[in-house]
C-alpha cells in the first residue's frame, strides 16, 4: 500500500474511533450542530425555503389584522362581531398552515436523501395533523401542569418531551408515547441537552439583531412586523434542521433499546396535564371570589380592547 493510501487509512480510523468515543461520552458540541446545520440547510435550501414561505401568508396576515389601526378600520367598517369573526378565522388558518408547513419541514428532512418536492412534503404531513396537534396538546398541558406544581418540574418536561414532534415523522409514535420516548433519549443528558438548546437561542439572537436594525427605521408597527416574519422565514427551518441532528445524536448515544412504556407512568403524565387543564381555571375563580373588584377591572379591560 503507498504511503498516501496508508495516511488516508489511518486518517480514517481515526475518525471513527473519535466518533465512537463521543458517542461513548455524550452528546457533539453546539459548535458542531451549529456547523453541520448550516451544511443541511444550504444543501437543501430551496426546498426548506418553500415550505417556509407557505406558512409565512397567514403569519402576515393576522400579524397585520392584529395592528391596532388595521383592527379598530375593519370593526368600525364592518362591525364588532365580523372582526371577531375574521380574527378567529385568521387564527385558525395560521393553526392549520404552520403546524402543515412544520410536518413538511420535518418529513423533507427525513427523506432528504430523496430530494423531494416541497408538494410531496404537504401530501404526507396533511396526513399526520390530528397526531401532532394531539401531541401538542399533551404536552403543553403537561408542561403547564408541571409549572403550576412549582415551576420546576414544568421546566423539565419542556427537555424531557422536545422531541416529541420528531418521533412522530421520524419513529411514528403517536402520543404519549412520542413525549415518553422522547424522554428516554434525554434522559441522562438532561443538562448537555439545555446546553445545545442555549447555544440554538444565542445563534438565533446573533441572527434578530442585524434583522432588527435592518427594518427599526420603518413605521412602529410594521417593522416589528417585518423582524418577525423575516426571522421566521429564514431562521425557523434552521432551527429543525438543528434539532433534528441532536434528536438524531441522541438517538446515536442511546443505540437500540426496547422501548415499552408503563401504563402507571402514563397514568401519572395524564393527571398532571389534567391539572395543567383544570387549575388555571380553579385559580382564576378563586383569584374573581378573593378580589371581585380587581377582576371585574380586568374583565372590562379585557372586553374594551
């Protein structure tokens, strides 16, 4: 063997047993997720770019309904009840189209060997809707109970069940078990993992900045419009692409395991998120019979707006 074809060999070893010895010790650097998202994101741009524009239409236009002058126009124009009205539909649509755009997002990416056509994307994410605003709920009524139980256990579950969405695309759990999976894979990496999370927010605040000086000479109201819809346009694919790769590194990490999850454990997950339900509204009935005057101020605040 010549001695370029040597070097290239151990070169090569090299690397592999670097690899095993991070997956043997933890998680890859923010640093590298940084890197290699940008890699992911430029390579498949167009397509990330196309999906992202389709949920870029309702995010303008209840961002432009929500300005004050746009609002109070329709409502002189056409009354109360039809803005109401307009608003709920707005609202709706954004549901529908963003929660669409960020399944197509995340199937684009697990076929992104494939090349696929942003339409191919929405065709099979129109499919897992129920499933991923099911897990939505779920976890966001567990996360809120978990706050309302001393903040801190909700803190957690947000690590614990980040990456439930990705099983979803990805494994095809549905449910609780996509939250009780996703569990499974941070679990002992609790800490490294809300350090890649950190380092995500600090790329993503580098990356406002520049946004927001470039449109802070428009009119108040429209150029935080504009940072908003500009950030996301661009930035929110980033930041899947770069999840997507710590889901996939502690998938690596935690290597093949049977997943079965206890029926008690669910049990206890669904009564915490019966309470992120039902203690909101105890607490605010209690906050109306404690102090009836402040809330009827806030109530008319509320419906004055």
């Amino acid at each position: 063997m010549e001695p370029k074809q040597t070097e290239i060999v151990k070169k090569h070893e090299e690397e592999k047993k670097e690899i095993k010895h991070s997956l043997r010790n933890g998680l890859r650097n923010g640093a590298d997720f940084i890197d290699e998202s940008f890699g992911v994101y430029k390579k498949h741009y167009k397509t990330f770019l196309s999906i992202s524009a389709v949920s870029l239409v309702p995010s303008i236009l209840v961002s432009v309904f929500s300005e004050e002058s746009v609002y109070t126009a329709v409502t002189k124009t056409f009354g109360l009840y039809a803005s109401i009205f307009c608003g709920a539909v707005m609202g709706i649509l954004f549901i529908i189209i963003s929660s669409w755009s960020q399944i197509a997002l995340l199937y684009s990416l697990k076929e992104q060997d494939k090349e696929l056509d942003p339409s191919q994307a929405f065709a099979f994410a129109w499919h897992k809707l129920i499933s991923y605003w099911w897990i939505a709920c779920l976890t966001g009524f567990i996360i809120l109970g978990g706050l309302m139980l001393f903040f801190i256990p909700g803190a957690i579950f947000a690590i614990w069940f980040s990456f439930a969405y990705y099983l979803l695309i990805m494994e095809d759990e549905k449910g609780m078990n996509a939250l009780l999976k996703s569990r499974e894979y941070v679990k002992g990496h609790g800490w490294a993992v809300l350090w890649r999370f950190i380092v995500l927010y600090f790329f993503n605040l580098l990356f406002a900045i520049p946004v927001g000086i470039l449109f802070g000479g428009f009119p108040a109201p429209w150029s935080s419009m504009l940072t908003q819809n500009v950030f996301s346009f661009f930035v929110v694919p980033f930041n899947i692409v770069y999840l997507f790769l710590v889901y996939r590194n502690l998938k690596e990490v935690k290597g093949e395991f049977v997943f079965a999850p206890h029926k008690k454990t669910k049990r206890v997950f669904l009564v915490i998120a019966t309470v992120g339900i039902i203690l909101p509204f105890v607490l605010i009935g209690l906050f109306a019979l404690l102090f009836p005057l402040q809330a009827s101020r806030i109530f008319l605040m509320m419906t004055s707006m």
